[in-house]
C-alpha cells in the first residue's frame, strides 16, 4: 500500500471515530471574497469567493476540510485534508515550454489554541503532499492576540511557512530542459517565509459580524532567486460576512 493511500484511509478512520463531544461550541457560516497577489512573473492576482463553515467538529475553510479529533479548554486539535491550487500556468507569457503544473491535495493536522474573541491565539500545522504531484511536506506556525474595543476586535497576528525542497521545486525550480536564454535552470532548496497581518471583527449584533483580514508574507531568499518570481511580497485580503447559530 502506497504512503499516499495509507494516509487517505488513515483520514476517514480518524474522522469517523473522532468524539462527538462538540454540542456546545458555537456554529458559524461565513461567506465572502479574498484577494491575493501572485508570486510569479506575469502571474494573474486572484479574486475568489470564499466559504466558511464551523460545525460543531467539523470545518470547511475555503479548500481546507476536516474535524476537531481532541478538544481541552481553548485547545483543539484537527485533521484536514487542503486543495491548493496548481500555480503558474505554463501558457502564460514567459513561462513557454515550461511543465504544466497540477494542483495538490494535502493532508493536514492542525493544533489550535483561541481565546472567546479576545486573547491569545496560537495554531501550529503540518501538512504533507498526498496527491503524488510534489510529494512535499509543508507546516505552519503563528501566534496572534486579540483586543475587544466595544463591538470590534483586533487581532495582529504573526508567524511563518516553511516548505520542504520537493515542495519549493515542484512549485519554482527551473529544469535543464526548460531553461532558456531568458530563464536560466535553477533549483532552490527549502524556504521559510515570514507572514504578519491584522484580523478585524465588527459584530453588528451578538450572531452577526463582519470580518475583514490582511496578511502580507516575505518570501524566503531561495524562492525569490527563481526565475519564476519577480516579487519579495505576497499579498491577501479578504472581507466575509458571518453569521453564528
């Protein structure tokens, strides 16, 4: 059995058999569109809509899917499985007799720490690349800190990404055979890139809110050298209406 599969079938166990002790966390559904800049060369900023659900145990974050498996106080602990999308697209000028990218699918686990809209908030994740397309491993981290002002809360944030090599290959790596006068071969190894933002919640009443973040992270020097890329920053923003029940 491949690794791949055994972590499919390992994803549906947990989700089926995880507690279902989840009763008394509030629900959410919250709806919206987000931006983001394009790291790439010539890339096309994205403008998407955007879907969130919390349900009890279970989630869905725009392309992330899961369940809550353990739950102490603020903490929880989840597992997931995330749709990212393919990247550059190889009939995009510049990138010419470059390869076609897929898009991955990723399984995660996800610990979670979040005061009641306000506070401290902690996540730590690990995700590694199940599809077969970059066979990457992946993980995040950041810490943030709420303040209740009235009917808003701010929350500044922090934190980093750090990508394996196969996952910074697959994604910015240059191969002998794509190489050109323009674009020479280039192999980068793995990245860590820094992020900070700003999450704000404006609660029109106890159940409605709306929800505007931004987020800007520093690309990692080894992502920045390929000549895929023509920026140090990427960009995201996103603004959503949420509902609580």
């Amino acid at each position: 059995m491949s690794f791949r599969i055994f972590c499919w079938i390992l994803g549906a166990v947990v989700s089926l058999v995880a507690g279902d002790a989840w009763a008394d966390l509030p629900n959410e559904i919250a709806g919206g569109v987000q931006f983001e800049t394009s790291e790439y060369r010539n890339g096309d900023d994205r403008v998407n809509p955007f879907l969130s659900i919390d349900y009890g145990r279970w989630f869905l974050h725009g392309a992330d899917l899961g369940a809550r498996i353990w739950r102490e106080d603020a903490q929880s602990l989840a597992f997931g499985i995330a749709w990212v999308d393919a990247g550059f697209d190889s009939a995009d000028p510049g990138f010419e007799g470059m390869r076609t990218l897929n898009s991955r699918t990723y399984l995660n686990v996800l610990w979670h720490y979040r005061g009641d809209r306000g506070g401290w908030e902690m996540h730590a994740e690990a995700g590694a690349d199940v599809s077969g397309n970059s066979d990457g491993i992946k993980a995040d981290a950041g810490v943030g800190y709420g303040w209740r002002l009235g009917d808003i809360v701010l929350t500044p944030h922090a934190g980093g990404t750090w990508l394996d090599k196969r996952e910074t290959r697959y994604r910015y790596a240059v191969y002998a055979n794509e190489a050109t006068a323009a674009r020479t071969a280039y192999e980068p190894s793995a990245a860590f890139s820094p992020y900070f933002g700003l999450n704000a919640l404006w609660l029109f009443t106890e159940r409605q809110g709306l929800r505007a973040s931004f987020e800007a992270r520093q690309l990692d020097d080894t992502i920045r050298a390929s000549p895929l890329v023509d920026t140090r920053w990427q960009h995201k923003l996103a603004l959503m209406y949420g509902y609580s029940f």
